[in-house]
C-alpha cells in the first residue's frame, strides 16, 4: 500500500573487468527499474532514488529507496496493471499506471505520473496528491515531462487508433500508419498551479519524447518516433516550431535517436548511425552529436566502424561528458569525453551491465547523480530476464 515501509539489502558485485565495486540495490522478487533517462530518479541530495517495481502483489507501483541503508517507501497504490502507452504496447487500454509517465522534479521534490486516464503530481516526501488533468477518452500517451521550476507538465498524446496495428514490428507499424493516415499528435501542457490546460501545437507524426529547456519553459524538445523517419529532432520555440539537424540535406541513410538537452540548455546531444554511401549499404558508422542551440552548428564525432552496439547516451553537469550503455559495447557502460570544438571523441570503462536489452525495462538507461558522483543503471544482469535491478556505481570518470 501507499506509505508502506520495506528494506531492500544492497548487494556488492565486483566487476570483472575493471574490479570496481558495483553496488546492487534492489533485492526482492519482481521486476525493477529507474526512471527513464529525460527524467532524474535521484532526490536533490543524492540520497535516495526512484524506481518502478512490481514487488508488491506484482503489480508496478513507484517507490523511494535509500541509497545509505536500503530503506524503502511505497509511493503509488496501482493495483489495475499497466497502461497500454509508447513502448509498453502490450499493457491495459485506459487503465493501470503509465510506466512510461513517471518524471520526476527534484527542485519540488514532485513526482508526474498518469494513472488510467488521470495525470497526477505527487509529493515525494509528504505523499501528499492531486490530480490535474483527465485525458480525453481514446489517446495513447508518450514519455511526460516536468519543467525544471516545477510548474508545468507536458503530456504527448495521439489517437489510439495510431496503435491499431495488429502483429509485427510496434515502431515502423505505427510509424507507416501515422504518416499513411496522416494521424497527428497533440502536444498538452498543464499549469500545475492553476490546472489551465492547453495544447500548445498539434502535428502530423508519432511524438513521444517531450523534454522542457532546462530554464525555459517556453521551449519544448520533442522528436518524431518509429525508426528511421525522416526527421527525427524538433524544437517547439517561441511559438513555431523548428527542425534540429535538417536530415533533408543527407545523401545517405541515417538513424538518428535519444536527444536530450545540455544540463545549460545550450546545447543538445543526440547519437545515430549513417550509411558509408548508398552503395555500401552493410557498412555504417555510429556517431554521437552535438547542436548548439546559439550557432546552430552540428558537430557528430565518429566511433570506429567495428562499433555497431545499441545504445543510449546521457549528460552530466560537465560540458562534453557522457555516460553510454552501447555502441562500443552492448555489454559494457563507458564514459565517453567529446571535445566538440577539437573533433576529439575518447572513452573510458567503468563496468560490464550485462543487460540482455530483451525489453525495455531492462535497458541499463545509466544516468548520472545531480554531482556526477554516481552512476545508476538497470540491468538484467543478476534476476530473470526480462526482469531487472537497479544498480549504482561510484563515477570516477570526470
């Protein structure tokens, strides 16, 4: 139940690489893992964590978890599953917790989630909560954002009739019947204080990655989903909206993903992959890029050719620095250096995650603590796959 109490017993691996101590923080049955990568899980001291878990009567709920001794705090009362949404293609239509929702503002200590067709603000500490907005009837939602002063929510959503696809592959599926149908999204931003809701824009395309600048609030990244489309990064600003790296000007295919936002908010880093040439179809390279958002300049820093891995890659509070889960090692989380302004790309171990990446509860997605001490990942690693725990690892990267 909401406000329960439990422990969790922290468990030390040692990696066997570069034998740094890993620390394994969730110990009971059940699934577990962080929130995703465009949202903190850590509180403002770095102290405590937030993470899904389906721990209690396997149904997922969020809780809080001291990273000092284990103790942990439930902080939802789901019982109805999970809800259908981007990514978790198979969960309920209209009810259950949105595992996709969750964003989390450690400045108010406030937590954004929807549950069923409710979008909810809830605080940390007090429990305390309240519902803001009721979704229209029919929609299916993305990943949500909170502002960084902790005033404004923003919610992607689009017609279920976009998830209407039958069997195959969920992204191209969805991504081919958008533009087919020429099904648009809707991006809604609520006034937590007033509960005012308005969408700001509406455009043809599966929108499900939404991110505020990190000091304006009038800025909104977001990006259009399902695979190799056409133009992957868009910013809305100052009431239109613009394209980040103009994918039309490539004479070769390109995989572009995973944006997010320089702490600063003067910059925005992305990562893909591009085809040698048309001819050489088998052969590509990976980058990771990076566009300034006062130049609009694009500089991408290349990765050998052998390194093809998945992956996601995350900022801390230094300019340059990231932590990634792939590319060159699906098995493996690295720190990786860029020098923009040099062309310069280096890259440093930290430890084997060992995430089998067979669904997306178990994508390591590592992030760092607000004073990059720590690393916090989810692997599969030491639990059933398809099943996770979270992890935290000193950063001795910077």
């Amino acid at each position: 139940m909401k406000g329960t109490k439990s422990k969790h017993d922290f468990i030390t691996h040692f990696d066997e690489l570069t034998g740094k101590p890993i620390r394994q923080l969730t110990s009971t049955s059940g699934n577990h893992h962080h929130l995703y990568f465009t949202s903190s899980s850590f509180t403002s001291d770095n102290q405590h964590i937030l993470f899904i878990s389906d721990s209690y009567r396997g149904q997922p709920n969020l809780f809080r978890l001291s990273i000092v001794d284990g103790e942990t705090v439930q902080l939802t009362d789901n019982v109805d599953g999970y809800l259908k949404s981007y990514v978790y293609y198979d969960g309920n239509a209209y009810k259950g917790l949105g595992k996709a929702s969750p964003s989390y503002n450690p400045d108010t200590d406030t937590l954004l989630y929807i549950q069923g067709n409710e979008v909810r603000i809830l605080h940390v500490t007090t429990l305390e909560e309240d519902v803001i907005y009721q979704l229209p009837p029919g929609v299916m939602t993305g990943f949500t954002h909170l502002s960084t002063n902790g005033r404004f929510a923003c919610i992607p959503y689009i017609p279920a009739e976009a998830f209407a696809v039958g069997n195959g592959t969920p992204f191209a599926s969805i991504r081919d019947k958008v533009f087919r149908d020429k099904i648009q999204s809707h991006l809604l931003v609520i006034d937590i204080e007033t509960k005012d809701a308005n969408i700001w824009f509406s455009q043809l395309g599966w929108i499900t990655h939404v991110q505020f600048h990190p000091e304006d609030p009038a800025q909104i990244l977001f990006n259009h989903e399902g695979g190799a489309v056409d133009q992957r990064i868009w910013l809305y600003r100052d009431g239109e909206i613009v394209k980040i790296r103009d994918e039309s000007v490539e004479t070769a295919p390109i995989w572009i993903c995973h944006e997010m936002w320089q702490r600063d908010g003067q910059g925005i880093i992305y990562h893909g992959s591009k085809q040698l040439t048309q001819e050489q179809v088998d052969q590509k390279y990976h980058f990771v890029g990076h566009f300034d958002c006062r130049t609009g300049q694009t500089i991408e820093l290349t990765f050998p050719v052998e390194m093809q891995a998945y992956g996601h890659f995350t900022v801390n509070t230094q300019k340059g620095f990231l932590v990634t889960d792939g590319v060159i090692d699906n098995r493996m989380i690295h720190i990786c250096q860029a020098n923009w302004s040099a062309g310069e790309l280096h890259w440093t171990p930290v430890c084997r995650h060992n995430s089998s990446f067979s669904v997306q509860d178990v994508h390591p997605h590592p992030i760092f603590s607000h004073d990059d001490r720590y690393i916090l990942f989810t692997s599969d690693a030491h639990n059933y796959k398809t099943k996770g725990n979270v992890y935290l690892i000193e950063n001795s990267g910077n």
